[in-house]
C-alpha cells in the first residue's frame, strides 16, 4: 500500500514509524523541539521543518494523509462559537488551515483522553464541527495502548477524518495486551544509575508488596503505591521518578520507548532525560499503526482501489 503523508507535532516519529511500516513515504515533517528534531533527523533521514506557525499552507507538499499528535496546551483559551475564529492561536488551528489548503483524502490526530470532556464537551464539539466543516466525515474513540500489545496503560483519542463521505470505518481494538518481559532489560544489564537508593527501596517495599513480578511501582502525588504487570501512562517530566520496575529501579530509556512501541533499531542519540521527555511524549506506534492501516483500508475499499 503506497501513500504519502506529512507528520505534524513529530516528536520522534510515532506517527512516522507506524506509516512506513505501512508503506508510506513522508514528505514534510515539523517539529519545533531542538533535540526532538535531531533525534528524528538521525532516526529518518530527514530534517523536519521548524515552528508549523510560521510555515506556509501552500509551500508544503501534496500528500494523500496528514498525520498529527498536535499539542493541548492551548485548549483553554477556546471560546464559546463555532469554527475557526474560536481555534486561531490554539495549535490545532494549523492542523486546520493546512486541511483546507491541502485537501488530503484523510488523517489522523491524536490527543490526550481528557480533551473528550475539556470545558464539558465543548472543546471536542468545536474541533470536530471544524473539520467536518472542512468536507471530512469524521470519527472519534478513546483507544488504549494495553489492548494493542504494548504493556502501558496509555488512553488517548484518536480523531480520524475522510474527504470521501462515503467511507464506513470503525475502530480497531484488538485486546492484545503485551508483556512486560519482553520489554525490559535483564537486571545485571541495567546499569546501576538507574537503580533506587537502598533508602528509597526501603521506605517502598516497607508500603507495599506487589502480587506482580515483573511488575512497574507506581507512586502518586499522594504517596500511595500500586503496582501492576504493566507501566502506567509514560509522561515527559514524571516517569523517571514516579515508575519502578519491581520497586528497585528505574526505567531505562530503551525501555520506554519499547513501551512506546519504537523498536531497538530507534537510535539513541539525545541525552538520557531528553529520550525520556521524548518518550513520554510520543504516541504508542501500534495504536496509530492498527488505525491508520484500518483507515486506509476503508478508503481503498470505498474507492474501489488502493489508496493511490
């Protein structure tokens, strides 16, 4: 299956990673994160363009699907009206300026959970009735990372949009847990920076005593511990501290971004606690892989052909 497609809000290249393994080629990419753009430069072969505000709709490439994990920070400064004077400053704005420019026959954005009920609704009702104002007919659903074969309880909406009307798609969700085996490293190959101090073993294990080995420790705000046969969701400045393996250590960069689902041929070249930021920041690749592929099999099927 052939089709190109552009990257939005890359990161390191989850979205990338899941659209080549389908056949794709990208042909722009953005990102405005210094360290985020090199690690995706060494990983493909290709520079994405800085600040996605600054860059013109009609300067990037013609592409069959667009694909954006586009930040939620500014949601809140989304008002009470319909369209697109209510998303100008909001980052999902260039997410829709280059849709109606472009005119890619689908996408898929993905979100954190919490943008279904941001201002009660609201928030989501505004997005979507902007993109079917823009000729998509579009679909919504909280996917979970667990039910995908990736060991980390990570819920995200996934929005996908088709400019052929026609399409009938549904979700895929698999129910495929993975194991937390196959994603971490045998202890005496960890190095020992990344294991707890005896005191903080200690004041752990004196709290609580898992019924899960392996098992990820996870300690909230609180203070409270639980523990379960998977990682919690991995976040870009907490994971680090907040998520034991077995109450002992932490995380090793390769390990979240196994989590993550990027394979051991992903390079390591940013530091440890920027590969941990952009782990945590990326999306599960085996959730936007299994949606997309789903996708572009519904578009192929209702235009009587393959993609292109």
């Amino acid at each position: 299956m052939k089709f190109t497609y552009i990257d939005l809000f890359a990161g390191i290249g989850g979205f990338h990673q899941a659209a080549d393994a389908l056949g794709g080629e990208c042909v722009f990419a953005s990102e405005i994160d210094a360290e985020a753009k090199r690690a995706y430069t060494e990983n493909y072969n290709m520079a994405p363009h800085g600040d996605i505000t600054k860059i013109d709709a009609r300067d990037i490439p013609v592409h069959d699907v667009l694909l954006a994990g586009f930040p939620c920070q500014p949601f809140s400064i989304i008002g009470k009206k319909l369209g697109f004077d209510d998303m100008r400053g909001t980052l999902f704005f260039e997410i829709a300026r280059i849709l109606q420019e472009k005119k890619p026959k689908l996408f898929v954005l993905e979100n954190v959970k919490q943008l279904k009920t941001h201002d009660k609704g609201h928030t989501l009702k505004v997005i979507l009735d902007a993109l079917e104002g823009l000729g998509y007919k579009v679909y919504n659903e909280i996917l979970n990372a667990l039910n995908f074969g990736l060991p980390q309880k990570r819920e995200r909406i996934i929005i996908v949009g088709f400019l052929n009307a026609s399409v009938d798609f549904s979700f895929p969700n698999p129910g495929i847990q993975g194991r937390l085996e196959d994603v971490l490293e045998k202890e005496d190959a960890v190095d020992a920076k990344y294991f707890a101090s005896d005191e903080i073993v200690r004041k752990r294990k004196a709290k609580h005593a898992s019924a899960y080995s392996p098992g990820i420790w996870h300690e909230n705000k609180g203070g409270n511990i639980a523990s379960y046969p998977y990682s919690c969701a991995l976040r870009a400045g907490a994971s680090y501290n907040y998520l034991l393996v077995n109450g002992t250590r932490r995380l090793t960069p390769r390990e979240m971004l196994r989590l993550q689902g990027f394979p051991d041929s992903f390079k390591i070249v940013c530091s440890d606690s920027q590969t941990r930021k952009q782990a945590g920041n990326a999306v599960p690749v085996a959730v936007i892989k299994a949606v997309l592929q789903e996708a572009l099999y519904a578009e192929a099927e209702t235009a009587g052909h393959a993609i292109l």
